[in-house]
C-alpha cells in the first residue's frame, strides 16, 4: 500500500510519499500506525477526539472516504492513499 | 451615501464628452454593483446583436458597494461588456487595487462609450476628468505603460490597462491592473482596444462612508475571524496559492491531461503548489482589504526563462503544464509572466496551445503551420516562444490570439476546442466531476470555473460529503453556488471569502454599510436577478439550450486511466432539472412567473 | 516598560488593512488620506513596508514646533504626542520628519499623526499577516531572535 502526502502533510511528516507492507484492514488502523510512526503532530492533523479530522482529505484510490464509510473504510493491499489537508480552492 | 458614492461617470470616446451622472440607486439596490450594476447597464443600453468590437459597445469599470472598505478580501471591481470572443454578456473580475481607487474617486462606475480615432488614455482625479493622447504608450508592456503615465499623470495613479493584444484586438486579451492582477476572460481587452482606450489612471482622494460604523466593524471582525478559522480562507490559501490544487484534483483523478484527452498528469507533482512553494515562492501576496493573500510574488533564476512578477494560479498552472502535457514550472512561470506583461488571458492562452498540440499530433497542423516549431506533447520551449509570439503578433501567435475555438474551426475540427460557448474550460474534468461540468455548460459567459465553484464541495471537503462522480443533488448545487457567486460578485467582495462565510454574514456587512436592509434572501436573490438578466440577454443574442452543452469528448470518450477511468459527462441528466429549479421551461427560458418573481 | 510599534516588511502583503483601519478609527469612514499609517508598493517586484511615526525620543518635529503643540508623552509612555488645540498649521513639523510620517491633510485641515490609538493601535489589530505588532520593549526583538533560534533548533537539537 502506497500512502502519498501532499502540502502540509508533506512538512509533518518530511517525507513525499511510504511504501506500507503490512496490510491494514481499514482507514482507522492505517491512521493508528502511521501516527505512531510521525508523532504527535501527524495524530492531531488527521484525528480530532477520536473521529477523523475535518480537516483532512483522506482519497483512497481517489475517491474521498467521507464518501466509503470514513475511518471504517476497508483497505487492500495494492490501494493508493493520498492525505491532503483542506487547504485551497480557485 | 453610504457603501455606495452616488455617481457614475460616463466617458464617449468618440465625441469626447464626460458626464458625471447621479448613480440609479433602484439598480444599485437591486442589483447591488459591479457585477450586476455593469450588467444592468449593459443589458439596457447595449442591443444584443452590437458589434462587440463596434462603437456601440459599452465598456463598464464597476466596484461594489465593499469596494473601498475593510470589508474582507472586498476590494474588487468588475468590467462589464458584450463579449467579442463568444457574444455573450461578460462580466470579469479583477482585485488589486483599483477598484476601490474608483470609489475614492467618487464613483460607483465608469462607463465607456463609442471609439476614440487614435489612442487615448483616461486620466480621472476625483471629479476632474481627461481624454488625453496615448500615442506614446501605445504598443507599451503593461509594467512600462504603468509606469510611463504615473510619470505623466500622479506617481500614485492606479492603472488599468491593455497591451498590444488588446490593441490587436485578440480576444483572448485581457485587461491588466497594477501589472500583475487580471480582469482577464471573455476577450474584454479586445473590447477596451476596439475603443483606443489604451489606460485609465485614477487617483481618488474622497472617502467611502459607512451608515452604522460600530455594527459594520463588528459585523466585519466576526466575518475576519471565520475566514481566517477556515483552513483553506486561513492559513491554506496563503500558504500554498491555489496551485495546491494541481495535486488534489491529480488525485482525484480529474485534472484534465493533454486538451483533456486523459485526467491524469504522470507529472502533476512537478508542476503543484507545493513545488512552487519550494523552487520560486519568493512570498504571498493579497489585494486590497484581502485577509487571505492568496497571491504569488515569484521569481525564476533559470536564464532560460528568468523573471519576476506574481502567479501562476492554479488554472494558470494547469493551462501552460497538465493541458499541454508540460512540466517544466519555470516554463509555466514565464508564460505567465508574458501573458500578465501583456495582457492575456492565461487559461484561455494555455487552453488554445494545447488543442494547437493535438491539432499538430493528429497532423491537421504542420510545421509550416507553426513557424517551424514542433508542437509536441510536452514541449516547453516551444510552449513558451507560442505564448511569446500571440503576445507580441507575430506568425502563428496571430492564429493563437483568436482563441482555440477559431483555431480549431479554421482546420475544420472545431470539436477539438475544449470550449463551452467558445470560451476554454478551465482544469476541472466533468467527467470525473459532475457538478462542475453543469456549470460550464450553464455559465452565462461560457466555459468558466468561478461563476459556480462546486468543486469547494465535490472536491475540496466543504460543506457535507458530496460524491464528485454523482448527479443527483448537482443541479441544486449549481444554482445554490451561482446565484451566491453573483451577489457576491455585485457586492465587491472576493469569492475566497466563502471559505469561511456565506449569505448571512455578507447580507450584515452589506447592510450595515449601506444602510440598506438586505436579508441572507434577499442578497442571494439578487444574485438570482443578475443570473436572470444574463440569461434573458444571452437569449436574446441567439444563444439557445443547444449551446448549454460540453464539446462531445466529455459526453462520449470515457475517462481512460486513474480514479475515475470509465467516466463521461452525464450533463443530460442533470440538465433538465437545472432549468427546472432555475423556474425556467424545458428551453432554459426564464418563465413569466421567475421574471415577476425577480422584478425582472 | 511601554510599548512600541514594531514592523516586520518581509510579512507585508501590501493588502492596507492598515490604513483602512486608521481612517476607520479616526473618521468612521474610509479615506486613505486621512491614515497615520502609509503603505508604500513596488509593483514589479510585489515588496511593500509599512511606515508610520517613530516616535521618536529626539524628535525633530517637536523641536522646531513654534507652539509647543506637537510634545513629548508623559515620561515613560514612549510617545511623541500632538495637542491639536495648540497647532497653528505652520506644518514644520512636515517639513522636519525626516521619515514623512509627520502629514498635513488638507481634508481636514490639519496635521495628521500616529498616535498608536491610546494604547490600543487599530492597524494591528486588522493587519491579517502580522506585519505589525505592538510589543513592550523588553519584548520588541523577540518574535525576530526566535525565527533565527528555531532554525539552529532545527540542525542542533539532534547533535550531542
């Protein structure tokens, strides 16, 4: 599974992009792991008291999770993740 | 009077008379300013079928009522005309610092009148008034025109002018304000140069007075503070541009790819905000009375392409890069430098050089065509020297100047235009977002982004989860964003500032500026009203629901590869519900009881 | 301990929320002529600074004033002050600013100053970016030292 970061995200966690092995059952436990790898800072941009942040765009394979279900949208092996925080329009 | 000044200066360049004129204060209710006061105007004094390169055009200069105040992000102002590059009633709009010159001016708008024989520039300090030779400024870049007359009128003159495509009167010119920001669709740069206006250059040194001050401030603080809440209206916009959205809309899978052949873009990431932010960001920049500062002041190194100036935003960026399948960012910066030096319009301009490429690819286009240049996929170089050659006139720059639709006609494949009504969509895929795709079809000035940004929901996470792949719940959406832009547009303020407030806190600020009383309803019906006018104008210039459609690739060519592979427009079952919630018949006329209901 | 008006440029938008709030302070309406504070642009770069009085502590304009309008603030406050009831209109006082904060408005017929709005300035609380900050002196430099110190955090704070 490969998870892509985009503006902010890009500064929280110095990287562009990780290649995840391990396979994760759905949004909530791909979030869980990737706030242990990046710390405090990540957990709070993508969680807000348990749900998902709102403001963060989560699209997985392009299509945005607030439409699959949120944190209960199933993951499988090959997806593309892209985290995004709500940040333009024009 | 408050928000609004009470005058309205009107200018006929062909007999040389100058009218200051008591504004009409039942349209400036009704229809509020800028937007919808320049439509008005024109829809009662310009006859549909003009020439809209012809003395009988009008050219309106129109601020709104927030123009001139702390309003947030409300400085802006609108030229209103008949459209030379599709005939519609075109309303573009522009921020900067102008607009609310205007008001300090003492005006409310400025009405062009007939042609000029040889070039003149307009030199307005506050209530004195001159038609004055430009014959020195002509063919001038649009810095070295501003500059030249404040040398020649006040070091402080705010102006708008046009460069030597305006003067050849491309229509895909565009009216240009301290140098670097746009009023930049729809060809009204032509219309400005139709007349030998060369310049306006305004100094104001009256005031714009508020009815209730404390109410006003208060209602202004409350709407700073929600924008600057908003992640996108606060910290994001200024941050990144809005050429964050490159990525996003990649991701998304409908960043249109290649004159829209595909909606993907291998190299979206090279040619992004976030690139943009790191190789030639040098800082943000806002207009006047912005609280966001979306703007970009860049700078590129590369001899290659060496400048400095502001931009590209997003559709620039897509234009000049994902559309011509390019992803050199200091190739982009410098098209769009030029386009700004010059005064072009930068989506319009990208938008035509790309179909230019697939006319090439698909070989109804030669080098002999092209001055020798080979328009592949992906050349930046020759992208540039393009962009150069419709800046300044030369060869093949004069076919590029009329426009991708034009160019395309002229070798019989007019349905290689990515256009709506003749004007080039900007860089959302309808096929892969459906709602954006009905307000192109349905926007009164031909394919255009802001008239009805639903992508703020379908793409962006405002407001509630909305699926970009669905139709139902688009036509409501489109006319709820519509009729909102247009009010919003007539009142001065910016549209950014809806990342953040909506009709009530606008209808407050407006109020207790005025002193006109305006609900959240009545402001959005207003919009409504301009909606309407346009529509009703448009009609009677010929336009018929046939033109409220996509070019046939967006209806029948699905999407070929990334997240929305497989995708077409499904515009025909969004369509008839539009019209419907609009009140119009199944013709997409406005019906007898729609009109009584908006006073029209 | 008193305040002063620092300027940071680099956060400058050239937006002139700053002037609008001035004239809103001073007027209720909006008149760029009637602000203390003045923006000034370049264009073709996309720079612009903010500039108003320095209140200074050896002030030329209160050295030539004939009538002793234009006077320091009580001791401690910091503050250049005009008493306008006193000012006859000579405009030395425009004439003397060596940094043209010190301006004659012929709106209103008199001289127009900063006076950073009894201790409560206008223009920094509208300006949007932070390109004004009212600080107590102890403090005035600090908001700049710590941009510098968080970049050698940044190197540092891994290196034993």
């Amino acid at each position: 599974m490969r998870i892509k970061y985009f503006a902010t995200f890009r500064e929280l966690t110095r990287e562009n992009s990780y290649q995840l092995d391990d396979h994760l059952p759905d949004v909530a436990s791909l979030l869980e792991v990737l706030s242990d790898r990046y710390g405090t800072a990540f957990r709070d941009a993508v969680f807000d008291q348990g749900a998902m942040s709102p403001v963060m765009i989560l699209l997985v394979n392009g299509r945005n999770v607030r439409l699959t279900g949120g944190l209960a949208t199933p993951l499988a092996a090959q997806d593309e993740v892209s985290v995004f925080p709500v940040v333009a329009g024009a | 009077m408050n928000g609004w000044i009470g005058t309205t200066l009107r200018v006929d360049l062909g007999s040389g008379t100058i009218k200051r004129e008591p504004t009409n204060m039942t349209v400036a209710h009704e229809y509020i300013g800028a937007r919808g006061m320049g439509v008005k105007i024109i829809s009662d004094e310009v006859d549909p079928k003009a020439d809209a390169l012809g003395p009988d055009n009008k050219l309106v200069f129109a601020p709104g009522p927030f123009t001139g105040t702390f309003a947030p992000s409300g400085g802006r102002y609108n030229v209103i005309t008949k459209s030379p590059l599709n005939g519609t009633i075109a309303a573009s709009n522009s921020g900067g610092v102008f607009g609310p010159e205007l008001k300090f001016a003492g005006y409310d708008a400025l009405i062009v009148e007939g042609q000029s024989a040889t070039p003149v520039y307009l030199w307005i300090k506050n209530d004195k008034v001159e038609i004055r030779d430009a014959s020195a400024v002509w063919g001038m870049t649009v810095a070295d025109t501003t500059e030249a007359l404040r040398a020649d009128t006040d070091h402080e003159a705010k102006v708008a002018c046009i460069g030597p495509p305006g003067e050849n009167l491309s229509l895909i010119s565009a009216i240009m304000n301290e140098m670097h920001r746009a009023a930049g669709r729809t060809g009204v740069g032509a219309v400005m140069g139709s007349k030998k206006l060369k310049a306006i250059a305004v100094v104001g040194t009256g005031a714009v007075r508020v009815a209730e001050p404390a109410a006003f401030k208060a209602a202004v603080m409350d709407s700073c503070e929600k924008i600057a809440a908003n992640p996108v209206g606060g910290a994001g916009l200024k941050a990144y541009g809005t050429n964050v959205l490159v990525n996003i809309l990649n991701q998304t899978g409908g960043l249109p790819t290649r004159n829209f052949q595909e909606a993907v873009f291998e190299d979206a990431d090279m040619i992004g905000g976030e690139t943009l932010a790191a190789n030639q960001l040098v800082r943000p920049k806002g207009c006047f009375s912005c609280i966001i500062s979306c703007g970009r002041v860049t700078k590129v190194t590369n001899p290659l392409y060496a400048g400095i100036g502001e931009g590209p935003e997003y559709e620039s960026a897509w234009g000049f890069g994902a559309d011509a399948g390019i992803n050199n960012l200091d190739a982009i910066l410098k098209a769009n430098f030029l386009c700004n030096d010059y005064g072009l319009d930068t989506i319009s301009m990208g938008a035509t050089i790309a179909c230019a490429m697939e006319l090439y690819e698909l070989g109804y286009l030669t080098q002999e065509d092209t001055d020798g240049l080979e328009l592949v996929w992906g050349n930046a170089h020759a992208m540039v020297e393009l962009v150069r050659k419709t800046c300044v006139g030369e060869g093949f720059g004069k076919r590029l100047a009329e426009g991708s639709y034009r160019l395309a006609d002229s070798v019989g494949h007019p349905e290689l235009s990515m256009t709506v009504k003749k004007q080039e969509m900007p860089a959302y895929d309808p096929r892969a977002i459906q709602g954006i795709g009905l307000n192109y079809a349905t926007s009164n000035r031909g394919g255009c982004h802001v008239r009805g940004y639903t992508i703020a929901h379908e793409v962006l996470g405002q407001g509630p989860p909305t699926d970009p792949g669905a139709v139902e719940g688009k036509a409501g959406l489109d006319v709820a964003f519509q009729d909102l832009t247009a009010a919003l547009d007539s009142s001065g303020a910016c549209v950014f500032v809806t990342f953040g407030i909506g009709a009530a806190e606008l209808a407050n600020m407006l109020s207790t500026l005025t002193g006109f009383p305006y609900s959240p309803e009545e402001f959005v019906k207003a919009g409504a009203r301009v909606w309407n006018l346009e529509r009703l104008w448009n009609l009677s210039n010929g336009f018929t629901t046939a033109d409220d459609t996509l070019p046939k690739r967006l209806l029948t060519e699905p999407i070929p590869s990334g997240p929305a592979k497989g995708q077409v427009s499904r515009l025909a079952e969004m369509l008839p519900e539009y019209y419907s919630v609009r009140g119009w018949d199944e013709d997409g006329v406005p019906t007898p009881a729609k009109l009584a209901e908006l006073s029209l | 301990m008193s305040k002063m008006l620092m300027i940071y440029p680099n956060k400058c938008t050239g937006c002139r929320n700053c002037e609008l709030a001035c004239s809103f302070e001073k007027e209720e309406s909006f008149r760029p002529g009637a602000s203390r504070i003045r923006t000034l642009t370049w264009e073709r770069e996309g720079f612009s600074v903010p500039l108003m009085c320095q209140q200074c502590d050896d002030a030329a304009c209160v050295t030539v004033c004939p009538t002793a309008a234009m006077h320091y603030g009580p001791e401690g406050s910091n503050l250049v002050e005009l008493t306008a009831d006193l000012c006859i209109g000579c405009k030395l006082c425009v004439i003397a600013c060596p940094f043209g904060s010190v301006r004659y408005d012929s709106v209103t017929k008199s001289i127009s100053k900063c006076d950073t709005c009894a201790g409560a300035p206008k223009c920094v609380e509208m300006c949007p970016n932070g390109a004004l900050e009212f600080v107590d002196d102890a403090e005035q430099t600090r908001a700049r030292e710590q941009a510098v110190a968080d970049k050698f955090k940044t190197i540092f704070e891994d290196v034993r």
